[in-house]
C-alpha cells in the first residue's frame, strides 16, 4: 500500500518510527511528472533500502523569474499511480507552504561548482536546489538519495553540500534513461512538438560522437567541443547550443586535455524548450568510474 | 568515562551505534575556554538526555580578517579536564583540516536575523556559524542542541536556520550565567584588566536599569535605549557602546514600544574586547517567555 503525506509533521511522525526500528530509507525527491528515468530511481533504492519514500514536490525556489515554474508539468493523481504501480511505499508531497513558509530566510549556497552552466543560465537556480534538498534530507533523514545523472551538475552540487555539511546520507547518482530514439528523459520533453524532438535528437547524437572521438584517441577538448558544435547545428534561428563542453566531473572545470573520465556537458535549446544532456568519458583502458 | 574524539569517523560510528540503540543525545557545542556558562549547558543536558557530547572546535569561519581567532583562548587539557569532571560523555574535538578541508565550498546563510547587530559589526560571521553548526549537526544527530542565550543574536539565528531547513533537533537556549560581579560570563573575559573589568560592569548594570524601568511602566523604546547609553558612559576614551537596542525576540527588528516580550540587547567595547549581554523583558504581567 502507497501512502501520500501531504504534512510534514506526519512525515517526521512515520520517520521517527521508522528510524527507532533502525528500518533503512531511501529517498527520491522529484518535481513529478514521473517517467521511466525516476523509476529507475525507485527500483534502485527498492533494491538498496527497507522503504522507499518519493517526494513530489515542485520548488518554486529553483525557478527563476520568467522560467516555466507555472506551466512545469503537475498531475498528482498521475504521479501517484506511478508510485503506487512501483510499490514505494510513501509519497510525500507537502505544499509549498510547509515547504517555503513566509519568513524562510535560510539558503545553502554551493560556490564554485553552482557558478557555471546552468548556474550562469539560471542565477540562484542551484541555490534553491540545494536548499530545498538539503530540507528534504532533513524531514526524510534517509539512508541513500537517488538523482539521475541526466542533471549532471545538479548531482556534483548535491555531493559537494553533502560533503561540505557532513549530511549523514550516501548520494547515489543513477544513469540516463533514455527513450528509443535516444532522447534523455525528461519531464520537459513533453513541451516539444514532433518537429521539435527531431531536431533535439543531434543532442544525443553529438555527444555519441564525441566520445567515440574520445574512444578512439582524441583528448583535445577543443576539438571535442567544436566537433559536438557542428553536429548541433540546425537551420532553424530558435535552435541553438548554450554551452557544449568538457569538464571535469567533481570540480566542473573545463578541461584541456581528457586524461582521465572527462564529462561531455551541453545543453540544447529548441524553441523555447533547454534540453539537457551528458556522458562520462574517458580515454580506452581507462578504470571504470564509480561516481 | 569521557572519552576523546577527534576523527569525524569515529564520531560517526559511535553516533551510529547510538542511533541505533535508541539511545538520545544531547549536544553541547563550544569554542572551548569552557567556564561555568557551559558546565551549565552540559548539566542541562545530562537532565534531558541519555548521552552528552560537548564539541571544543574554534571554527575560523565565523572570525573575520583582524579578529581574534589567532590569540582566542585554547587549553585542550584544562577543558577535556574540565569535561570530565562534568562526567560528558564525549568530548569531540576535530582538527579544522577535517571540519573546514580546502575544496570546502558550501555555507549556510540567514538572511534577515543575522543582518544587523553582530552581523553588521562582523560581516559573514553568521554565515561561518550557522556553517558550522549545521554541519556538527549533521554529525552529531543530536536530540537536542544546547546553546547560552549570551549570544542572543546567535540562538535566533540557530533557531531559524533549524526551523528553516527542518533540521531533526531541538534548539534549547539556556540563561546567561553571570560572575558574581553580574558580567556575564565569557570565554573572551579573560582579555580584560582589573581596570577594564571596572568598566565592563556598566554593561549589565545598563541592561537592569532598563529593565526595571520596563517593570516600572516604561515603554518607549527610544527613552530605553537613552537610558542604556547614559548609564554606559565612561571617561575612557576606548570604552564605547557598540550598541544598545530594544528587539523583537525572533525577528531582531528594533521595537518602537515594549507590548509584549522584548530583548534589551547591548555590546559594550572595552579597549579591544567586545562584551555581549541581553536580557529578555516584558511589561508587568506578561506570560513567561518560553523562547
């Protein structure tokens, strides 16, 4: 039986039993509009845990002024189905009024990693992303937290605040799910028209081609990014690339030369819809790499 | 038994035993120089909880560039002797190199509460200690948190920043204690000459002529905070109120008129050292405050 908590207090209430008999939690936090990729993330803590606990919950806080925080994809009854046809067993999806009282005046702040990318797209966007997490883990006090690795500085982000702050929880970092054609999944996805996600797919494509350059020798960055700028360009004036680079996976600094695992970052931009896209490399007979 | 901990490690798994057993914590937090101020802490503890941890930690976050963090006052041995002789359980002590690593990129910011004040006086100390003390937080999972309402400023902070990221603790702030001279006690005392301490005194002097005027009748907060300041003057040019205010006890906004409870809440520079006091007041009649 999947149960929805909509209050905090019943969260803290149902965690603290859970907790005195040392019954292990694993945690989702997601924004909804749940497909295959946060399923996986439910099947991977259902493995790893006694109970698995979903939270839906879209956080104004990681919005920017102008952004799609009104039109972002909700459909409760939708999302719980979901969760309940995987068998998790609580769905916590507390109003943003419990989340983001009037008077909340408290922010988590990850410098350096949060400055570039999407923090440069979207100012104060991984603050409100770390702060919200960083109270999520606090009311769910979990033993492990999945994200997907589709938002790819948003888990270097999280695994610095964990880090930094000494939360007591192991940040899991689970691999794209992809649709057929190779699309990442995304809950913004169904923004796109038909002739849109045509158009989308030379993101995937690119970076495939990227690393096979990388698997095939090639460690110089700048060619990487210009060989995944030409396999991005389009005839159409509202789709471009906002950034397409190489970067290191812990720090996020660009890289010049890929000698160890590399992370091919990009973000694809199709009409107004920012797709986002990655792949860890690294050069042949390199160790595999455990995030 | 007390014993010393100064890995984080350790302290986690000791933590995690604990958990584990159901066994409740209570958390002691300092900068060490421990006097009667915090064996009153720790003593509230051992009442309320199963285990006592005291950490001794001089965090250089909150000290800014010109502070005193070099020369603050610190003897290991007098304050592990100390703890012992209170029978805590465990006195943790890391080394900065574990709690404040180079590559440490995340704080924790209260805005509002921690903008004026001590926050103004001393820019990004706030942030250094709400930093840290989130962070032993997460270490130290305690039940319960003890902190001196010496720093008032501090506990409102503490307390927000709690509520705010629904940090799984209870905050208690417990009474200033006082030298029989009525100073309150400081770690930073040690600092003044006999002569200094002379004038030192007027600070809580100040605080219980305001206050007894509040019992009087008196609500005009411009009259008590005249008041505070004449009854601070010196003839020693190094010797000057930093401030003197009337507050509101969660919001730190400075009152027009004491209606219900109100901090008295004053700094007073004597030569180099700053000494805080506050008291917590209220017109004739009002219910006790239960902070």
């Amino acid at each position: 039986m999947t149960r929805l908590v909509r209050d905090t207090m019943e969260l803290r209430r149902y965690i603290r039993m859970l907790r005195k008999n040392a019954i292990s939690i694993g945690f989702v936090p997601t924004m909804g509009a749940l497909h295959e990729g946060h399923r996986s993330l439910m099947r991977r803590s259902f493995k790893e845990n006694d109970r698995t606990i979903v939270s839906v919950y879209v956080n104004p806080l990681q919005f920017g002024p102008g952004e799609d925080f009104e039109r972002y994809p909700r459909d409760m009854e939708k999302d719980f189905t979901a969760c309940r046809a995987e068998k998790a067993d609580v769905v916590f999806a507390p109003p943003v009024a419990q989340m983001n009282p009037p008077g909340r005046t408290t922010t988590v702040q990850v410098a350096g990693v949060s400055d570039d990318y999407e923090g440069a797209v979207r100012p104060g966007h991984f603050t409100g992303v770390a702060t919200i997490v960083a109270t999520l883990l606090n009311l769910v006090q979990p033993d492990r937290a999945y994200f997907g690795q589709k938002d790819y500085q948003q888990s270097v982000v999280i695994r610095r605040m964990v880090r930094d702050l000494a939360i007591p929880v192991d940040v899991v970092i689970c691999p794209i799910i992809r649709d057929p054609d190779g699309l990442a999944m995304s809950s913004r996805n169904v923004y796109l028209t038909p002739e849109d996600r045509k158009e989308a797919l030379r993101l995937p494509a690119a970076l495939i081609r990227a690393e096979q350059h990388v698997l095939r020798g090639e460690t110089n960055c700048d060619r990487l990014r210009k060989l995944m700028r030409a396999a991005m360009r389009s005839k159409r004036a509202d789709v471009r690339v906002d950034y397409a680079d190489v970067v290191h996976p812990e720090t996020m600094v660009p890289l010049g030369s890929v000698e160890g695992h590399a992370v091919l970052l990009a973000v694809y931009r199709v009409g107004k819809t920012r797709l986002l896209d990655n792949r860890v490399v690294a050069p042949p007979g390199t160790a595999a790499w455990v995030g």
